[in-house]
C-alpha cells in the first residue's frame, strides 16, 4: 500500500523525518522531503529519481513556504496521500530559565509550524485530491499527555498541538475521507538530543549542595529507543483503512498514556460528588441570558 502513496513530510533532514521519508522510498512510495537546508539529502537524493523523491526548502515558520511546498506538490505529482507534521525541537528548560522569546519560537514551530501545515493539507485533502481524502499524521509526544519538569514549554507546545489536532479531527465531515492522527511518540535516539535548545538554569533550581539543576536530571536518566522501528509503525498508521485519533509509540509512551488515564479517572471518582449538586441551566435558559448579554445577536455563526 505505502507504493502507491504519495507523502509529504516536513523536517526530514534527520530523526524520525529522514527515516520515514526512507521507508517510504524503500517500500516504493513517493516522498516529498521538505527541510529548511536541502543540501541536507543530497546523498538521499542522488539514490532516488525526481519521479520518486522531490526535495522542497520549507522552514514551517514561514507560512508562505508551507503554500508553495504544497503548490510544488500539487505539480509535480497531482495528489499526496499522507502528510507526515514532524518538524520541531525541544526546549529543556525550567520555566523561569526561558526567555520569552526562546518558548515563543518553540511555539511557532511545533505548534503554529505544525498549525499551518494540518490547515494546508486538510485544504489540499479536500479540494485538490481527486478523489477526497488523505491522512494527516502529527508527530506529538508522551509530553503532549503528561508534563515533565525542565520541559515545561516543550510540554505545553505538544498539548497545545494534541488540543488542535482532537478538536480539528472532531470538525472534519465524514464524507471528506480525512483521517487525523496524533502520534504519542515516547524517547528516541534520533537528533533531537543535539538539536535541543539549552537555555542555562535560573540559580533558584540549581542545588546548593550538589551545584547540579535538579529538575533537569530526570532527563539524563530515560533510556531511549532505536527510532527505526517506530519510523516503521508510523508508516503502518498511514496504512491502516480506519485509524484511531491517538497512537501510543513506544513502551514508555503506553505507560504514560496508562498513568494519565488513571490519575484522570482517580481525580474524577475522587471529586465527583463536589459537582453534583450544582444545579444545571435549562438550555432555553441559557440561550435567553445568552440573548440579554449580546444585545439580540445570539446566533450561532
Ligand atoms: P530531530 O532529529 O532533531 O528532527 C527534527 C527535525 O525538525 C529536523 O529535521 C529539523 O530540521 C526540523 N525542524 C526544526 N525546526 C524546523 C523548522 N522551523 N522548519 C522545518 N523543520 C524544522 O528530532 P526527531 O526526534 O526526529 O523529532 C521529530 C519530531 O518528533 C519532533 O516534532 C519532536 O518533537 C517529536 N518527538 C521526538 C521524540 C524523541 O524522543 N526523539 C519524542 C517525542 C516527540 P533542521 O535540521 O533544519 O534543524
């Protein structure tokens, strides 16, 4: 199946978007690599035809390459199949170490980077493929479940990212034959390590005793996986005739999809009765408030 499918990914200069874009060209697929300097595939290139593997300059901050990265694609080869929003970085610092600036970027790449792309191929599913449909694949995280310390705006830019995608996925009509996937990845070995950003610690977390930034420490001690399995599996989702919203990639990434699920329905069972007696609104009520509060304008637009 993946040799009849053509991919789009973005950030395959390495990781998990290099290694899918091979899978893909190995099973006989057609992958669209974009990355931010192309001269980072040149060997990959130079082993597949341009009628196999086209490599496109897309840095995902920019909204005006995500269009033309998709208007090439639209030329060269008529439809895409999957799109594979991968791109970002982590930022391991605590949250009074980061700059504003610093977290603000990470944002606009996981999040609004990973925003413009889902609208763009959500767009491109339905009003260039012929017939309707596609698969949207995001690359989320075991910390868009459940944060960590020292990762606290890394965290927050792949809930952010799962918010998106559960809410995008809820809106699209069935009739479009768009699936939305996010994809729980757990800890690999890829160069996310190397490209991470380092911000130095804020003097308050680094231990008096130890001199040593504590709620950094949990971080040098996860094993990680090999990522060429998981680049595998993810392929197998794009495969799969109804796949699910959420996919768990990894043991460690299960085990906090469990831990998360638990504490939820812990917190719940725990504090369920605090809210029974809270008396509910009718809902003519509620519209008519609605009505007071907005002058006469209470439609729903
Ligand atoms: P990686 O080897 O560092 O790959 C990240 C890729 O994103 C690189 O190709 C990088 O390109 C690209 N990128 C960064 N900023 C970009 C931008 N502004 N525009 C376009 N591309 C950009 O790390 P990875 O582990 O494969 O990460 C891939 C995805 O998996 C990320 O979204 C990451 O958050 C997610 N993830 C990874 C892990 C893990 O343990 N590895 C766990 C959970 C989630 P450059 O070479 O140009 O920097």
């Amino acid at each position: 199946m993946i040799a009849s499918q053509i991919w789009l990914i973005t950030g395959a200069s390495s990781g998990f978007g290099r290694l899918v874009a091979e899978t893909v060209l190995e099973n006989g697929g057609i992958a669209i690599a974009t990355l931010r300097n192309p001269d980072a595939l040149s060997d990959l290139a130079s082993r597949y035809p341009p009628s196999k593997l086209s490599v496109l300059k897309l840095d995902v901050r920019n909204a005006d390459e995500i269009r033309d990265a998709f208007a090439q694609a639209k030329e060269l080869f008529g439809r895409i199949d999957v799109v594979f929003n991968n791109a970002g970085f982590t930022l391991m610092s605590e949250a009074e170490s980061a700059s504003e600036d610093v977290a603000r970027e990470l944002f606009d790449v996981n999040f609004w980077g990973a925003v413009n792309v889902s609208r763009e191929a959500v767009r491109f599913f339905r009003e260039v493929n012929n017939p309707q449909g596609g698969r949207l694949l995001q690359a989320s995280s075991a910390g868009g479940i459940e944060s960590l310390s020292a990762l606290p705006y890394y965290c927050a830019s792949k809930h952010a990212l799962e918010g998106f995608t559960e809410g995008l996925a809820a809106e699209l009509r069935p009739e479009w034959n768009i699936k939305v996937t996010s994809i729980v990845l757990g800890s690999y070995h890829t160069n996310a390590g190397p490209n991470m950003k380092r911000p130095p610690p804020h003097p308050a977390y680094i231990d008096a005793d130890t001199q040593q930034p504590t709620a950094r420490l949990h971080l040098y001690t996860k094993p990680a996986a090999y990522p060429e399995a998981a680049a595998h599996l993810i392929c197998k989702i794009a495969e799969l005739q109804d796949p699910p919203l959420r996919v768990p990639l990894g043991q460690d990434a299960v085990e906090t999809l469990r831990r998360k699920g638990q504490s939820l329905l812990e917190t719940a069972e725990e504090y369920h009765a605090w809210s029974e007696n809270v008396p509910l609104m009718s809902i003519e009520e509620f519209l008519s408030k609605l009505k007071q509060q907005t002058a006469g304008a209470a439609t729903v637009n």
